[in-house]
C-alpha cells in the first residue's frame, strides 16, 4: 500500500478509471433492459396490427369517414324522433305552461273544476259515467286536496287524464266504466327507490304502492311498459269503457296524432256482459251511433206482400212514407257491444346525463 503514497497520482488514476468502467457497465446494462422493453412492445405492436389487419372494415382513413358520416347521419335521425317523442300542438303547450297550483286548496279547486268539466264533456256527447268513473281516476281526492308533495304531479296527472278523456269521450262510447292511473311517486320515495335498486335490492312495493287497490291505482305489467331505466320515464293511465268497433277506432285514431308523446300499450276486448250493456238495451237510439257511421243491421220488414199478388192493398204500402216503413222494421241481428281496455302510456324523455354512468354508452358508439 506504500506505492499508493509514493505514486498518488498513479493511484487517482486507477480510481478514476474504476468509477469509469462501474458507470460504463451500469449504462450498458440500462440500455439492455431498455432494448429489451422496446423488443416487447414492438411484439405486442406486432400482434395488434396483425389482428387489426383482420378487422372487417379494415380501419383506414376511408373507412374512419364513412363512420363519421354514419353516425352524423345517425344522431340526426336520434333528434328527429326525440322532437317526435315530445309531442306537438296546443295541448302540448297547454301543459308545459299551466302554473302548478300553490297549495292543498288550491289543487282540490283545481280538480273539483276539472271533475265537473269533464262530465259536462260526457253529458254534451251522451256517454254514461259508472260509479269508478264519476271521478274519473281521482276519487281519492274528492273531499281534499293532494299532499304537499304530490301536488305537482298530481296536477301533471290530471292534465294529461283531461286530454285523454276528452279524446275519449269525443269517440262516444256507450258507457265508461273505470279509468285508471299510476299512483305518484314524491321525491323522497323515488329517492328510496333509486337508492335501493342502486344497492341491488327489490324496492319495497308495499310502501309504494299502498292503496292500489284503490279504484284510481293500478301498476302497469313491467314487461308492457315502455320504461327504459335512466333513459325514459312514462306516465300510465287504464281505461276501460263499452262501445262499438268504431270508438275504439276513433278513440286510437285521436291518439295516433301525437298532439301529445302518448303510446297504446296494450288493448283487450271483450263481449260486454249484460250488467255492463244493462242501461245501454233501455235506450231507444243507441247514443255512440249518432254520427258514427256502422254497418248495417239484417232486418226484416213485416209490410212486405206475399210473393205472386199484387192487390191494390200491397201497392198502397208500397207508396207509404219511408218513415212509416221505418217504424215496422224489427232487427234479427242487433248491433253487439264490446268491452275495451286500453292501456296507454305518456312518454317522458329524460336528460342524458342522469343515466348512470355505467349503462352510458361509449361516444364512439353512440
């Protein structure tokens, strides 16, 4: 160790040319591993592009276009049928612009007005009203005014029920028996059923529906309802009333013109049993054929002269007045009624960011 200190500067030199080759020998091993990262990944590149080689369309810059233009072409369409979803015409603007009653007493005025309204509707076009339907699905309410909470859609509810009944009294069936609805929902109750089927649990439908077997409620079959979870909401109302083909048709027909985004669900029909045509058979003019053409009845005429005579008797009730001809007709095949159930829903498009976030679809695919 004596010629460290006899040769120092020979001695700096080792040290300096060992700290050298240490440094040296950590940067080729640095650049080895970076090699071989870099070799993995142009592996991995390999294999993308290989499999991207086998994509149907291949994704070039052409087809990369056409895809914009597709889906261009595609949210367009997607704004068209939502500004169809969301109605059209006066009673449209009726019901975004109607002021919500301010509270209990005034939403009871409300409806008590639109109660006697209405009936007067049925009484001007001949319709009977049954007992469910005197209140026309807001009996629950006849001596007071909805909770504080409920005010707002009850008062939804009852505009849209207006423009339904009147399209159905307008189609003059024979009789209305029922009309239906959902029962409203407050805040904090679809809060509660939001968190609990966020939470992966069955909403208590006791709660919720308490008193729907109220002549008002009913709850629409899920695999019916036009519902879509986070997407679109929908307000369900059930009518069931007695007629001919032609209310059935006319009442469709008023609703097909979308002055408001409402669906036909679903529709049953069945023969009307006697207690439902009970009041209609005392009638003498049947009320739902004033002005709505039906085919005819088979009648048989008890004027008419044997055949192979021709005696002056027989001539002179052949030039009597039609209406005395009228009077001696007797109908062999009467005019049958039916019993319709239709059940509708009023569409509610709802904004897109309340979907939740993991049923959102991906911006390219949109």
């Amino acid at each position: 160790m004596n010629w460290y200190r006899k040769y120092p500067l020979f001695a700096f030199g080792l040290t300096v040319c060992g700290v050298v080759a240490v440094g040296e020998l950590a940067l080729a091993y640095e650049r080895y591993a970076a090699l071989r990262d870099a070799e993995k990944r142009l592996a991995q590149r390999k294999v993308e592009l290989e499999g991207m080689a086998q994509l149907a369309p291949p994704p070039t810059r052409e087809v990369a276009a056409a895809i914009e233009a597709d889906l261009a072409k595609a949210q367009k369409s997607l704004a068209a049928m939502q500004g169809e979803l969301t109605g059209k015409g006066p009673a449209l603007e009726r019901l975004g612009t109607a002021k919500v009653p301010a509270s209990r007493t005034d939403s009871y005025f409300d409806l008590a007005t639109f109660v006697e309204r209405t009936r007067e509707v049925a009484e001007k076009h001949g319709v009977e009203l049954r007992p469910e339907a005197a209140r026309f699905g807001f009996s629950k309410y006849a001596n007071e005014g909805p909770e504080t909470d409920r005010i707002a859609p009850i008062f939804r509810q009852r505009q849209i029920a207006e423009y339904l009944i009147t399209a159905l009294l307008e189609a003059k069936p024979r009789a209305v028996i029922s009309i239906k609805r959902e029962r409203t929902l407050t805040k904090a109750e679809r809060e509660a059923r939001a968190a609990a089927e966020a939470n992966g649990e069955t909403p208590d439908e006791t709660a919720v529906d308490a008193g729907s077997d109220s002549p008002d409620y009913f709850v629409i079959d899920p695999r019916v309802s036009a519902r879509v979870k986070g997407y679109l909401d929908t307000t369900p109302f059930r009518f069931v009333f007695t007629g001919q083909t032609a209310t059935l048709r006319a009442f469709l027909s008023r609703l097909a013109s979308f002055e408001l985004p409402v669906l036909v669900r679903e529709v049953e029909v069945e023969p009307a049993t006697a207690e439902e045509s009970a009041s209609a058979a005392s009638d003498n003019v049947p009320a739902a054929s004033s002005e709505t053409p039906t085919s005819p009845s088979v009648v048989l005429t008890t004027d008419a002269a044997p055949k192979g005579t021709a005696s002056k008797e027989a001539a002179t009730k052949t030039q009597a007045p039609a209406s005395a001809a009228r009077a001696t007709t007797t109908p062999i095949v009467s005019k049958s009624l039916s019993k319709f159930t239709v059940t509708v829903e009023f569409i509610d498009l709802l904004p897109a960011n309340t979907a939740p976030a993991e049923e959102q679809p991906a911006p390219s695919t949109s």
